[in-house]
C-alpha cells in the first residue's frame, strides 16, 4: 500500500451521527429526526445528493431540509448541524505521520457546501485534495475514488481508503482500494499501520 486516503466528517473530525443528535435536541426534535429523514424521505436523499455535488447551494439544501423537519428557521442550517464536530487529533496526527513516512495521502470528502474546511493545514497533510462539491461527483460513485487516486498519484490497488459510512468504504472496494470502514482512532489506526507498514502513534 502506498497512499492513504480518508474522509473528513467522522473521520479526521469526531462523530457526525453524535453532532446530528445534538442538533436535534438543540432544535426541541426527538434526537433521531435527522437521521430518519436522511433514511426514509427521498426529497432528503435527493437534497443531500445535490448539495454534496454542487448542484444546489448550501441555502437552497437548508431550505430543504428545514422544510422537511418543520423548522421555522433555516439559515446557517448547515453550520448548527455540524456545530458539534471537532477536530479527531489522533486520527490527524496519524495522517501527518503516515505523510512522513513516504505514504502519498489523499482527502476525499462529500462536502455540505465548501466553505467549511480549515484549507491552512491542507498543504501539510495532504498531496491531493478531492472535494465532492468542488469536482461534481460524490462518493460513492467509482469516479470521485479514481480522481483521488489519480491526485495522489497512485494506482488505485495501491490505496487504502478510510471512511465512516460502509457503502463508501464499498465503493472504494470496487474499483480495487482496500477500505478500512473507521469506528474510532483506536481501531483503524493499528489497521492502517498493518496496511501501511508504518508507525502512526
């Protein structure tokens, strides 16, 4: 394996679902509301899609799904979603560590607008970048994990791929990255320095 590839919500941050859950309580909806209309209403799954490719704009994605949970207010929807993320340091570290090992590193996000990263520690942990909105695919369509592995310069059977949802870490598989499907720094980090062949703690 010589290039590393991960996520950034619930993989190089702290839990999505867990920040979900907090909005909704935050909001007077039982804490699970989010999750279900992400499950079970299609006009959800269809906003989320466009959203993360770039077809619709973060205000008209809030318009959406505030309309869908019964919410009077929507502006700044998508920063009070995720108001309850913070940075995952090991698994950070474990990224920069693996850069200075020699392993070619990678982003691969589906992004809820763009304009929410911290790109001033992008130069130092990654050699490619690949934003969903930025580039108009998504995970997991095959062709966002090539455009990855293509910006890291590295043939895809080569890549390990970290993701916190299993039918990214599917997508990954099927066109020939092994994937590690993260449940926690203390988990995936041994896994990736089995893979990687390198010391990450």
């Amino acid at each position: 394996m010589k290039a590393l590839l991960v996520d950034f919500g619930g993989v190089l941050t702290t839990n999505v679902f867990q920040s979900f859950r907090a909005f909704c309580a935050s909001e007077g909806l039982d804490p699970d509301a989010l999750i279900e209309v992400f499950r079970t209403r299609p006009e959800a799954q269809e906003a989320v899609r466009a959203v993360e490719t770039g077809a619709i704009s973060e205000e008209e994605f809030s318009a959406r799904l505030g309309g869908l949970l019964g919410l009077a207010r929507t502006d700044g929807l998508v920063d009070r979603l995720l108001a309850g993320l913070g940075r995952d340091e090991a698994m950070v570290a474990a990224v920069r560590r693996a850069r200075a090992a020699g392993v070619r590193t990678g982003l691969v996000s589906n992004s809820l607008g763009t304009g929410r990263y911290d790109r001033s520690v992008f130069p130092e942990l990654f050699d490619g970048v690949v934003i969903s909105g930025e580039v108009g695919l998504r995970k997991p369509e095959p062709e966002i994990y090539l455009l990855a592995a293509e910006r890291v310069g590295v043939a895809p059977e080569a890549c390990v791929f970290v993701d916190d949802l299993r039918v990214n870490c599917q997508g990954a598989e099927a066109v020939g990255m092994t994937a590690v499907l993260h449940r926690g720094a203390e988990r995936t980090i041994p896994r990736l320095e089995e893979l990687l062949d390198v010391e990450l703690r």
